[in-house]
C-alpha cells in the first residue's frame, strides 16, 4: 500500500514536469517500454533487482540500453528511482502515470478482444462509436480469442459490454430460462 502511494507521488510529479514540458505521450510511452521489460525480460527484472549490482552499475546499463530510445526527462527520473532505491515502483509508477494522462485527457481505455482480428476500418467504427457515446477519445488494445465464436467483447474499466456470439446466446438462455421458470 505504501508503495502504491509512493509511485502515485512520482507518477503526479512527473506529470506536472512532462506536461509543462509537452513531454506527456513520449514520458507514457518511455514508461510503457521500461515497463513491458521489466515485464517479459526475467533477467532485466533480476538484473535491476539484484542486490550485488551497484547503483552506478545499474544507472550505467539503463542509459546504455533506454538512453536513445526514452526521453532525457524519463531518463532523469530512472537515475532517481535507483537512487533512492525505488527501482520495483516503475510499473506502478507508470499505470499511475497513464491514469493522471487519461484522466486530465479525457482519454477512456478499452480492451477489445474479438473472435478474429479486426479490419482498420472496423476499428475506426468501433472507436468512433465508443468515443461519441462516451464523450472522450478513446485508446483501446486489441486481442484475439480463438474460443469466442463471434463478436467482440469491450473491456471499459470495470465494465464488459459482451457483443460475443456466446454471451448473446448465454442471455437468451438465461432470458428464457427465467420465462420458463415463471410460468411455471
């Protein structure tokens, strides 16, 4: 819990640095890269959790490897993090990053996973309609699921619009199941 309230912290300092350095959408994106390594790379994650490696090792590594992709300012804030030996609160600190973003942004996030990959201009359609009813602009990430029949599913935070084949069918059971029942 500490933790979380820590990287909210960070997450709102930078914000205010990066937006008044109109640095916002490269810092998400440094954030997301570093993040997804950490992520997917367990030898990075144990590399920068080590306790045998040195600080100035550590700094000297990240820079090798981020500095020409991740901006001076992400950058600046990694040296800070190691220094202060909060190096484990970089995913939080970016998830809280993209909440403030989304947030002062209006930006709403979907995930969207459909029973096979969807064309461009079915994802045009499909954002357009989420951002007119919702009034924001919209980022979402695609998946494909093999096991839905057809149709999508929309994740919107703790929301599932379900527009699968197999939830509709699922409903008309359950529709008819309870007309059943009352008749009955």
């Amino acid at each position: 819990m500490a933790e979380h309230r820590v990287a909210a912290r960070y997450a709102e300092a930078l914000f205010a640095v990066a937006e008044e350095s109109k640095v916002v959408d490269a810092i998400s994106d440094d954030l997301r890269s570093i993040t997804e390594a950490i992520r997917t790379d367990p030898q990075f994650k144990l590399f920068l959790n080590h306790p045998s490696v040195g600080r100035e090792e550590r700094v000297k590594v990240l820079e090798t490897v981020f500095s020409d992709k991740a901006t001076a300012l992400t950058m600046q804030l990694i040296r800070l993090l190691l220094e202060k030996r909060r190096e484990g609160i970089i995913p939080e600190l970016s998830q809280a990053f993209d909440r403030i973003r989304r947030d002062r942004y209006k930006v709403m996030y979907a995930e969207v996973t459909s029973a096979q990959a969807l064309s461009e201009d079915e994802i045009k359609a499909l954002e357009a309609k989420l951002a007119k009813s919702s009034g924001k602009k919209v980022e979402a990430t695609y998946s494909v699921d093999s096991n839905l029949i057809g149709g999508i599913i929309v994740g919107i935070g703790n929301h599932v619009l379900d527009g699968s084949l197999r939830g509709s069918l699922d409903r008309m059971r359950d529709h008819l199941l309870y007309n059943f029942n009352t008749t009955n």
